[in-house]
C-alpha cells in the first residue's frame, strides 16, 4: 500500500499551486465532490498530472492520502486484505483500501481499469450511498470514516476496447478531465520541478506543445509535463539541451527509425541554437 | 457479504414511496412471489433503482437483506462459505447465500450473470420446489427458513452476448421489469435524495429525459436517476447547475471528445437560464 | 451434494404418476436399466420434468437419490470427494458420487456436460462392467453395491457444439427421450403443483402449447411446464392471470422489446377474457 | 488407480478368446512386444473392445494389469503420484504408473492423449532403452521392474486435430490398430456378455453392421460392439427388442430429430418382425 | 531428475562409435565447445540419435549426464528446485540442473523449447560468460562447478511457430546439426541395437531411406532409426520382417487409411520376398 | 537474485572502455541520469553489449549490481520477495529489487517487457518522484537509498506487438539507444573476449557487418557481437575458422536450409582462404 507520508516542505502549497492555474475548474468540483464524499473519476493523458492534482487536493484539505496502482493481476484481495501466516497463525492484514476506510483518508487508485474485475466490484459499495466496505474473509463490514473518499483515475486514449470501467461502476463517480497546463504555467512548473532556468524551461515546453499539435502524428502518446521535466533534470546533470532531449522526450516516444528521425528535426528547428 | 442492516428513519417508508409511484405493478407482482418464496430476476438499466427497489421491498416485508454484487472472479465459494484456517484450526464460515438461507433473508445477488458458472448453478435447488442449500464441505443440505427469498438482477442491454444467464437458471426465476420512474416521480426523488429544491430537480430531470429520448445515440447507456442525484448533490454542495451537469452526467457519459462537445450543446439548450 | 431425503406424502406416488402418464415407454426402458444397473442418459428440453422423473423411479424403486448439478468448473474432486484440514488433520470426505457408490444409491449428474472433462472420466469404469469407482488420493477402488445406477441429464438442443458427451462416455449409456407432458397429463400436474383450478390450469398450459408451436419462433426455449406451475403459483398467490403469464413467461422468455410484445398480443389472444 | 484385481472365473479364458478370432494378428503383435518390452499404441474406434483386449492379453500374460483413463485435466502427478498432508506429515502415495514400474504390471493409458503434456512426457524415458521413470519429487529414478509394459490406447477418427500424441512420443510405440470383431465373433460375444439367445444376438449384430456400412453417415460414430450389447442386456431384462434398440443405440448415436427417425427406419428395416 | 547413471559395458564405446561414423564434424564442434564451458543447441529430426549422441560425448568426456525433457507445463522450478514440506519442516530439494551445475555434469535439456518461458530465462546467466544460476528462493548464486555443460534439443521442421527459443536464450548456444546416418552406419546401429541379423537390418534401413526419399509426402515426419530399430526388435522377438513394419513403422507414421495403404505397398515393393 | 559480485581484474576498466569507444555519448547520459537517480531505458538488439554496458558504468560509478532477466511467468513478487515456510515459520526473504533499493544498487531488469503488469506496475512510484517501493506483505514502504537507480532494456525490433512497455512505465524513463560497435572497436572485443588474434577477429568482424549488412534479409536477428566471440571462442579451443563460423553464427541464425545454405555461401566469399 502506498501512503504518502511526505510532510510538504513550507512551500509546499505555493509551489504545487501554479500547476493549476491554467486549467479549468477541477479544483472547486474536486472540492464540492469531497464534501459530499462523491467519489472522483479523474480523466487525463499519461503524464499531465492526474498524481499530483491528488496530491495537491489531499495537502489542502488536511487528508491523509493513500495511492495504490492498479495492474491485470490485482485482485480484490490486494484492495481489502488477506491473512498472512506469521508463526503458525493466520493474521489479517488490511489492504490499502481498507486501510483508507478505517482512516477517513482519499484512496487513489490509479489506473484501476487495468485491474480484475473483482476488484472494481469491491468498491460498488463505497461508491455509493451505502459508503460501506464487506470484508467477507472477516464476516464484517466497515463504514466508511468521515472524510474518506475515492479517487480514480483513466487514460480515455490509452486503454483498449477490452479495458473499460463497468457502465455500474462508472456511473457512481462524477468525473473531472483535465489536461496539459498552459504554456506559462507548465514553463514554471517545468523549471522548478527540473532546477533549470526559466528560458530553458520555456524552450523545452515550446518543444513539447509543438510535438503535442503535430498534425496526424503516428505517436501513441505525446511528450508530457513529466518528460519536460525529465529532459531538464538531465540539462541541470550537465548535459546540453539537444542531448537531454534527443534521451528523454524523441528516443522515449518512439522506437520506429524514421518517427525518431523525424521527431529529431522538428527538435532541431525549435529548439533554440546555442 | 452485504447486511443492510440500516434501520431506515421513521420517514423512510414514505421517502421510498415515491420511488415506485410512477412505475407499473412490479410491487404486486414481488409481494405474490414473496408469499411463495419464488425467486424473483430483476430487469432494468444501470442506475434506474434496482438496488432501492429490493430495499424497500425487504423492508416492507420486514424481512432482512443481504446484498452481493457478482463479477467474473466469483466463485460458489464466495456465496457459499468456506474454511478458513485460524490458530492452525480450519474454521468454516459462512458464505452472504448461506447466512440468507439460514436467517430466512432476501438474498440479492447484483448482476450475478458476471460470476463464475458454478456460482449460478449452487442456486438451482435453492431455486425450484427443493428450497435447498448443499454444502458439501460440511457434507450437509440446509433447508431454507421460511421468509428466504432470492433476488437476482440483470441489465438486458448491457450484458455481452457471450454472458447470459442459462436457460435452466432463468426459467426457475418470475422477472420483473423495472424503468426509470416518470418525470414527476423522478423530480421528487432527485429532489430528496440530493437534498435540492424541486425547479434545479425538475431542470435536471428534463435533462435527464431529454438525453434518454436521442435518437440513434452514440452513448453506451443513458442518463440514469443515480446520475441525476450525483449531479444535485454537487449543486448541494455549492457547485453551478451547469459545472455540475458537466461533471455528473457529460464527462460520465462519454469518453469521446466530439460527443462531449455535442453533450454540452444539448445541456445548454435544456438547462434553464440563471 | 444433494440427498433428496424427503419422506414423500401419503399420496405421493399417485400425485407423481400422471405426469408420465402421456409420455411413451420411459419407465419401462428405466426399470429394466435399472435391473441390469445400466446408466441411462435423459434427453429433453429445460424444464419438461427430467428431475421429477428420476425422483420418481427412485421412489418407485426404493432407491436414495444423490443429485448433483453440473457447472463449468466442476471437477473430479468435487464428485469423488477430497481431503480437508480439520484441526491440524487431513480428513477424508466422500463426494456425492463416492456415497451413492457405497450406498447403492441412484446418482444423477444434471447436466453433467458442462462439468470439466476429468468429471466425466472418473465415471468410465463406474459405467462399464468394471462398475470401479477408482480413488487416487486413498490408494483404492470402490466396487458398486448393488443398486447403484448412474443417470446424466442432457439437453440436446441447448448444449453448445463445443460440449459435448465425449463419445467414449455416451456409448457405455442407454437413452431416454422425455419431452413434455400431453395437454391434460400437464393440466393435471400444474392445477396439482400450483394450487390452481383445472380451469385456470388448462388456460395456461393452452398457452404454453400455443408458444412452443411458434413456426420460426426466436426464442432460445420455449414455455416449460416449470414456468406454467409458476405463473399458476403467482394465480396462487392473488395475482390477476394476465399479470402472472407476463412475469412468470413472457419477461423470463425473452429480454427483446419486440418479442416480448409479440409475445403479449400471442397471450392476449389465447387467454380467456374474463 | 484401476486395478483390475478381478480374478477370471474359470472359464475366463475361452470366453474372451472368441472375440480375437476374427481379427488379425493383434496377438501375435502384442506378444512379440511385451517379449521386449516394447510399448504399444492401440488404435481403433469407440467400442471396439480395446479394453477387453488388453484385459485379456494381460490374464493371457500373467502380468497385472493397472488402467488410467486420460482426461484435459490429467497431470503428471495423476501418473506418478505425490505428497498428501497426513497428520501433519507429509506422505509419498505413488500413482498408478509408479505402481506399475515398481510391480512390472501393464499399464494401460486409455486415451492418454487427452491429457496434458508433462503426463506424456514423464513416459518418454520409460519407452525408450532407458525404462526410467524420474520421480523428481523424491529426487530418485525407478528403473521399470522386468514385466512393465506401457499400452496406450487412441481414437484416430475421434481426437481432436489440436490433440495429437507428439511425434516424438508416438516413435517410441509399437502401433496395433483394431476393428469390430468379424460377424460370428461379434454375436457369440454380443450373446455371451448380454446373456441373450444367438438368433437375437445375431439380428443385433446384423443391425450394428448395417449401421456401420451406411454411406455418408451424418453419425460421428457408428455402432459399437459395446452398444449392441447394452441392448441385448435391455433384451435380457425384459424388454421388447426394437425398444432395446431404439434406447441403446438410436437415441445414443444422434441427438438430431430426423437422423434419429432415419435410423428408426433403418431399424425397422434390418430387424425381424415377431 | 533423470540420472544416466548406467556404468556402460567394457564394449560401450566401440559400440556408440559407428553411430556417428556417417555424420559430420558434430564429435569435433562438441568437444571444442566442452574445452570452453560452451553451450551447445543440437538440431535434428525426431528419432535421429541426439539423446544417444548427447550420451556418447558425455561417456567420452567422462562427465556425468542429466537428462530432463521439456513440455508445456514446465517452470523453472522443476529445473532449479523447491521446498517440500517434509514433517512440519520446509527442505530445499535441488532440481536436476542444479544438481548438474553443483556436479560438474552435462544438463541436457531435450526439447526445452516446449517449456514454459521462465524455464528457459533461468538458464540466461548460466549460458554466458558468468556461468551463474542463482536460486532466489535460497537468496543464493550457485557458480558452476568446471565441466558443466548445457545442451538444449530442438527439432526445427517439429516445432510449432509460436513455440521458438527466444533469440536471446539461442544466441548465447553454438548450434550442431544432427541427421539421420548414412546407410551403412545406420544398418550396424539397427542390427546392433536389434539384434538381428546384418541382411534384415539392411532391409529395414532400404526401407527408411525409400520413406525418407517420398516426393511431396503427406507425413508429419518420417521414418527414424529409432523405429527401424523397432522393427528389428519385432523381428528377433519372432514376428515376421512385414508384420513388424506393419507394427512399428505403417501404423505409427499415419492414420490415415489411404496413406497406410500407400505406404503399405511401398513396404511390398522395396522388402525382399521371402 | 543476480548479484555481480565478481571483483573486476585490475586491467577491468580498460579491457571495457574499448567497448563504448565507437558508440555515442551513451556514458554521459547514463551518467547525468545516475547523478539525478533517474532511471534508464536501455534501447538495442540482442548481443549488442547492453549488459556489459550496465556492469561497465555500475563499475564506473563504483555502485553494486543487481541483475533480474525478465520472463512472462514473472511477477510481482519475484522482484519485491515474499515470505517462506521455515521450519513452521514465515520468513520475510527480499527479492532483488528490494535489495537494490536497501542497498542503493543499481538494480538491472533485463527484458522486463516479457514480465506479466504487475512486475512493471511495482516500479512505478520508485521511478517517478517519490522514489518509493511498498511492501504490502510487509505494510510498509520503503524509500531507495541513495544510489538506487534503475535500469531496464529492451529490444524494439523484437518485442511482439502485444508485449510492450506501458506509456505510464515508458514515460518515467530516459531512453539510451545502443547499437553494435564500430568495425575497430569490435575486432578489439572479439579478440580479447574469444582470445584469438587480431587477424582473426577482424574477419569475424568483417563476416558479421557483412551479414547486418544483408538486403531484404530474412532472419530475424542479425549476427551479434556475442556470436562472433563465441565463433573465436571455438577457433581459440581448435575447431578451424569455417567450422567455428558454421557452428556459432550460421547454424544459430537460422533453421531454413535454403538460408543456412545461402549464408554458407556468403561465408565463403567473405572469410579468407587458408
């Protein structure tokens, strides 16, 4: 299970706020839903910030946050629990969202759709009026502590067919898309989660909303916030902008010859000559 | 396994009422199969109040109600019972089923077709004139307690082809059809239920049918009554009617970017002015 | 497993006879099986009384009946029996097949095709000469008592192509062909299990025949006596006849809007006015 | 594990050598490989009487016989045995086939091919020069006690094409292919087994060879030897022949209507009028 | 685990020898690789001798042999080894490769291909330059003891075309391709290994290399060494030359009647009169 | 768990510096990412070198190496560890990411692709900011020591469609492309790894260019830098050169005997005459 225990440094809010300011109205819906306990689907491309907004909505409103990444091989077990055999005995053990449950905390799973179906189905309880939780292995069933509160989140583009929420499930969650940050807001966001300068910090985002707008790109994803920030981390390592860019935005979108190829020349005619 | 053991408040038969104004005799029709303890399947879309239809009916009967929601990884073991192993002793305990036919409950098993087979073919004889429960772990039958009733339901538009309930399953089973309830009996609960007044209940209603009644919609599933009270409940907690029909009901419906758009554009339409 | 230990009333036999009244040699081909402990396979529709029949013969010839339902996941161990912890111990517990082998009871495997191939195997030596049911996991082999007869139930126009009896199965077992009842052997059986008058009987099972006549009908099956006896019981239960028919046939028919009002105006045409 | 401990009343012999009279030199086949210990293959249709071959070849041998009927979910350990619980203690029990290396009986794999593939392959070393059976388990070799002799049985017409014995599994066998016994042979064994008169055992036979030669046959399988005397037994217990023969080999060879009418006539053709 | 643990007889080698006369380089390519630890990939069709070349090299080298044989339902565990519950106590039991790797021995690993896929990657650091196999479940690296060698089999006509050694397992082998030996060789191996007379093992061989030759042949492999040497074994045991290539060659290369035929007439045509 | 404990010779750092003489600016990115604990996607064919090219910089960097190859039966808990059965207790055992996250090794996970999405899904919150790994067994989380970095390879050309890294994994990796060396650079290699003489290794070299160089070729892997030492390898044990080549490059790059046939002629155009 997955707690975020970082106590946020002074600055915290400060900082994680301008990764908000460019989009929409994410943060007052994200803030109606939690007083309601309405659980939150959110929807958004890979990389654009889904993790952070939580973790930023957790910080300002004093809960404790709880994040579990959901794969093919999650059971409902890894949600709820199991007992474990500890010296002859069997002892349950909470899983994460239990753990959530009994705290009153946000419990975040990300990318849930990728994981068995038994372990959306757990959560049909939670997501609605009821606010419970069965836990069958111990012939219970807890009630959700105030506060607590379900976030999931969904990458509309990238799953497959196969891989969709249930309509049941779904229709329990009020959702919120969001994006990638506006050109001021993520050169900011970009150069102070990187500790580069400002002007590489807009250089490298001029690059990246350029990739975003190719038109008919053959790209499954497009270069996000966090390769931005990765590219600058790698300038701020000691290497130069074309060499951090060529490792951590062209050569990780594609593994075709000529896309790279091509993706290299388009970095060469934004990015600034030095 | 799911007790509702909520004790509704002294309003609650009247509050639930409304609910079933608007609707056929699915109320007779249940109260007959009850007196005989014939096994009812429930027919309806995602969120038009199937789970609420059971609730009041347990209550009104007086009997409890012990809910479980099926999906693919459920085995009869999951309704059944099993042997757990606790202080190096197996311990056996009850499966949700095996406490209803003990307890003489409404057992309510939520889109049982998505379980596993062996799960639909332990209710056979529960089912027909037998009215009994094999545990064959134990080496024993139990014979139901008067007032055991089975519920199971099922969503025709939504199952895929490839998971029906079998023939000899389905025919032992009196099906009731639910809907959504009309707009007047709609108004009353969204109103109650999101604790909203009834002209923003009304407005989301007429949205709410307004979406149903498109013709050759794109949409997997419609606007559901669940999705309408979602939407209040955030106009409750201090949300726009506009911000929150977006999150509650447009971005649940759909994925797609286009259908979003065109969403948006009926909502605006329909929804009053302020 | 399933031990139909119910001490049938005074008037049990000549309740159960007219139901067989209408069919062919069924009881004669059964007895002289019977008296060689030949295993028989039934053949019929869902719901034309395949159960009742064999828990008639097993009445008739003073034999226990052991029923076990047939289902996907379905495995030896769950026939033969297994072992289980109990206290630190391995405990030997006989599966149903194993008790009817020891107590020359008849065993009946309902749908047995559906069960996973290694069920149908373990039952090849019981089906032969050998009449050996072989115990692996105790290092044995059980002779039949006398008595003991195998019969499988099987539906032929319901199986999918891919279940089928392996050949080597089928042939070690004699046939039985049962289909429903004549219109008065079932009139009978239906006034008598529902509770109904003959008048009300006869209305319905003139529907049932009237459906299950349909040229080009689209329905996966059709009315069984079963959903006869049931729509009686709703009659029963104080529901108005049309009602009954609606829940207890037409909505467990079928789940296509348009068959389903095809099928009301059929039921308004044949059902009496009243 | 099947061991046909049966011990041949006195006549044993003589009654089953009349069933090898008309066929060819399958004995001499099978008693030049067991000299040599080599491996055999029997192939040949349903019925046919491949287990009363081996049966006899093994009584004819001195050597005892062990036969396991091969199913999808047979694994190596089904064959070689394995650990049990027992009180705490965990217990080596063999399986079928240790017990036959280790007695230097027969063992008869029937339609072995349908089991997984470690259980054909744990037989590779044993049918080969080395006749070794590995026991990983134990982290020991048995190597076969003189007298073993591997036997496989397999249904060409009938395996599936994705179910094939391995090429490299299948050279390491001696191929004998059986058939139906010749016209004379089939009705002294048909009246021998059933317990019936020769005339009616020869009409039987008549019957089975005309079912056998009909052109195109829509039938997967034809009348088997085994079948015919399933009706003699019916005949034997009482029951009038053309019914014997309509339960114990129309209605098993097809479950379709008018292939079931079709063969009636056929019947009614080939058999005589009383 | 398979241990050739046989001590050969005084003529052994002289006996092996004339096996590998008729081939290439392949004793050569085998030792070179052994002088430096190599892995070593052995090719060839079913039956051709790569087990018995695998134990000649072993017996020259003077090394220990360990045989395994590969199928679908192997892991890594059966190779590496696993804790058995042995009196209440877990006891690591080492696999065959592990004993292999501790001994100094030969590992052949005889149509591994067929194993599941983890299989094949825990021999990845064994067969490169760090001659390693480490045993998570001990928390340990084994070092190979000098002298251990991998040897992998694989037929290449044989092989299905989603079952291949993944590049990065082959690449890491030197390859040495096996075929059936030239006629002379191949007549002393079968009169050898037989015991027949050089006449009749010279007309068994004509007759393989005539089944071997067969434009467009409609068999999935065709006739080996090893089943000629069957044959032969027919023949010392007292068959007649034409009933044991009946037995051991016709009927086990196909199925199919008109192919049986067909091949049957070749055996006429290409046999000796006698 | 792959521990590369072995202490390099002290000519070590030179005998690998030839390596990565001919390739790109590979060890500055690696580095600028070891300095910033990013983590490193590796990009190349098979036998390029890219586990050298880890040991190497591990070695540079003076960090320990933890080493895991990927396979598709690979999961979760062979990468974080579980817990053991000890004498009747349960012992927590780390798996090698653990260790390399306690250690702050540079934990290498070869092929990772090939594992089930699970395994992937473990790493993310140690791949992106929080640099975190939860033990949900153990109920807790823990943060990487200083040094931990990861790296994961991959081959593009290889990979299955179905088999590839999700974007969320992808995306939280900078990405190095490697390649096989240059002509000088790669004689130096083969020579000192095979230990053969220049001349020789230059026509190994000569020979593997030639082969990569193919038109239209129909392999599917092209000749590494792995396959040529061990050709030398096979020179410097005393098989001569055309030998060497036909066992360790043509035999292992394809099983076709029309390719095998056309690249011995390709190798005998391209190989000096002795």
């Amino acid at each position: 299970m997955l707690i975020a225990d970082r106590s946020p440094d002074a600055a915290g809010a400060s900082v994680l706020d301008p990764f908000y300011r460019a989009a929409g109205n994410e943060v007052e819906v994200f803030t109606a839903a939690a007083r309601r306990g309405t659980p939150v689907l959110l929807k958004g491309p890979t990389g654009c910030g889904k993790t952070r907004f939580v973790e930023t909505m957790a910080h300002r409103l004093g809960r404790e946050l709880i994040t579990v990444a959901g794969h093919e091989d999650m059971t409902s077990a890894d949600l709820v629990g199991r007992f474990l055999l500890k010296g002859g005995e069997t002892v349950w053990v909470d899983g994460p969202l239990t753990r959530a449950v009994r705290a009153g905390a946000i419990c975040y799973l990300d990318e849930i759709v990728e994981a068995r179906q038994d372990t959306t189905v757990v959560i049909h309880p939670l997501a609605d009026h009821r606010r419970e939780l069965p836990l069958d292995r111990l012939g219970t069933i807890l009630h959700a502590a105030p506060g607590f509160q379900l976030v999931i989140s969904y990458n509309p583009g990238y799953q497959s067919i196969l891989k969709n929420l249930k309509e049941s499930t779904r229709q329990r969650f009020v959702a919120i898309t969001l994006d990638f940050p506006g050109a001021d807001a993520e050169t900011e966001i970009v150069a102070h989660e990187a500790g580069i300068d400002t002007a590489t910090a807009r250089s490298l985002v001029g690059l990246g909303r350029a990739i975003r707008n190719l038109d008919g790109s053959p790209l499954g994803e497009v270069s996000s916030t966090r390769m931005l920030i990765l590219a600058g981390s790698l300038v701020a390592a000691g290497l130069d902008l074309r060499t951090a860019v060529q490792s951590a935005v062209v050569e990780v979108l594609s593994d075709d010859d000529e896309v790279v190829r091509a993706l290299g020349e388009l970095v060469d005619a934004v990015l600034p000559r030095r």
